[in-house]
C-alpha cells in the first residue's frame, strides 16, 4: 500500500477509531 495514501487513510478515519474505542470501552464498564 502506497504510504501517502496511508497517512491520509488514517487522518479521515482517526476520529472514526477514537469513537468505536470509547464505545468499546463504555460496553465493557457496563458489564463490568
């Protein structure tokens, strides 16, 4: 994979991860 397109890739989907990691972590206090 071209590393540019990468960087970019990454840039448009980071909040996108942080979102999905907060809801992965409210699950899990959840049932906890």
């Amino acid at each position: 994979m071209d590393a540019t397109y990468y960087c970019e890739y990454n840039k448009n989907n980071i909040t996108n991860f942080y979102l999905e990691l907060l809801l992965l972590v409210v699950v899990l206090v959840s049932c906890s």
